[in-house]
C-alpha cells in the first residue's frame, strides 16, 4: 500500500516527504485555498519538493468536461512528471475521463462514497478511484467497507483502477484499509506521526538509551 500526504501545505509536504516513504500528493480545492497562496506558485514548489516521479493529484475547478479537459492539460503541461487530474464523480466527470484516457493523461476521481460509483469510474478509464473513508464514518455508513468492496469488485472484473483512499481521521481507519487490500491511502501529516507513535516504543527506546550511557556514557558506536 502507497502513502500519499493530502495538504497542500508546503511544510507539511517538506518534512512528510524527507521522513517517511512518501509516494506523493493529493490536493483539493480546499486544501489549496487553505494555503492562501498563488495556485501555479504552490502547485509549482509542490513539483520542486517531491520532483517528477512521484505521484501528484491536482483537482480541476471547472464544472464541464470540456474545461475540465483543458484544465488537466494546462495543469499537466505546467507541473509535468507524474501527474493525475482529480474529478468529482458526474457526468461531466465521467466524460473528461473518457476524453482523458484518450489523450493519455490519468484520472482520480474523487468524491467517491459507493462501489457503484467506483465501478463505473473504473469502466470510464479512471486510474484511482478515491473513497472518503471518515466522512461515510461520519453518517454511519462504514467507510472501509465501501473501500473493501471496491477493491474486490476491481479483482472480480480485472479493472485497471487502483482505490486511493481519502479523509481518514485516525490509524484504525488506516490500517483496516491496509487488510482490505487497498492500493493507496492519502492522509494528513498529523497521521503519519500517529502512525508510528507508541508509548511502548518511547519505554523501549528510553530503556536503551538508558542502559547504554550507564555502561558508555555519552559514547556512541562511531566514538569508539
Ligand atoms: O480530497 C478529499 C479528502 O481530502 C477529504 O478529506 O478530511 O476533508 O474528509 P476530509
């Protein structure tokens, strides 16, 4: 399973990409308005932080599959490597997808909540698929579940579509879509450090540390 970092915060991006084994980015409307910066400059440095091979996912604005086609292409043209264009599920969407594929430019689409909706996704060419996890969690409708039974019907058709998961708010959430088989997880910063955190690891790690500088003091192997 891929880790992706959903932000468009630079920082974030910076120390995420530096620490961990970070596959690339996704973006969306919000999480760029958030950033208060000028759009081509922050897709722009995003591209400079990760550089070309990997995975960048930046979402189109415009509401029809024309535009939204035009917009992938100028996006793609303009940050290179790697590049996917996010669209909300709908007709609209469903055709720029189709009219992508045909030019060879890869499609997240995004906004999923159902395996109905994935599937057909997957059937106009999407390379993602990206399921909200939390938010179905939220209205009590078992996000990884619908995560769960996209990756299956994927297996059962043959179909060339990865599921990106998206909107997760905890590591259970994460690690259940890890069982379930999903390809890709996108989540915040906040969650790759809850990730890796435990108590127990800070006991153990504070039990060496200790034990070591009883017997070596400040030594360290390379001292010696
Ligand atoms: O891109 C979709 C994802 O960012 C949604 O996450 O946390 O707003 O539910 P969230």
């Amino acid at each position: 399973m891929k880790y992706l970092i959903d932000t468009g915060n630079l920082a974030e991006i910076k120390h995420c990409n530096e620490f961990y084994p970070l596959a690339g980015v996704t973006t969306n409307p919000t999480l760029v308005a958030k950033e208060k910066s000028d759009f081509w400059t922050l897709i722009k440095e995003i591209r400079n932080i990760i550089g070309p091979d990997k995975m960048l996912h930046v979402q189109t604005v415009q509401t029809t599959a024309e535009k939204m086609v035009e917009e992938a292409k100028l996006i793609k043209e303009t940050v290179g490597g790697e590049f996917y264009v996010k669209i909300p599920i709908g007709e609209e969407g469903l055709k720029a997808t189709m009219m992508l594929k045909e030019l060879g430019i890869g499609v997240t689409m995004t906004a999923i909540f159902t395996p109905a909706q994935a599937l057909i996704a997957a059937k106009a060419g999407a390379s993602f698929v990206a399921p909200y996890v939390n938010r179905l969690d939220n209205i009590i409708g078992d996000g990884v579940r619908v995560v769960e039974d996209i990756v299956q019907e994927f297996e059962l058709y043959g179909l060339d579509c990865q599921v990106l998961a998206a909107s997760f708010k905890n590591c259970e959430q994460i690690h259940k879509c890890a069982l379930a088989g999903c390809h890709t997880v996108t989540i915040a910063s906040d969650l790759f450090k809850s990730v890796i955190a435990h108590p127990m690891t800070d006991a153990a790690v504070a039990g060496f540390e200790k034990d070591w500088k009883a017997m070596y003091g400040d030594k360290k192997i390379l001292d010696f």
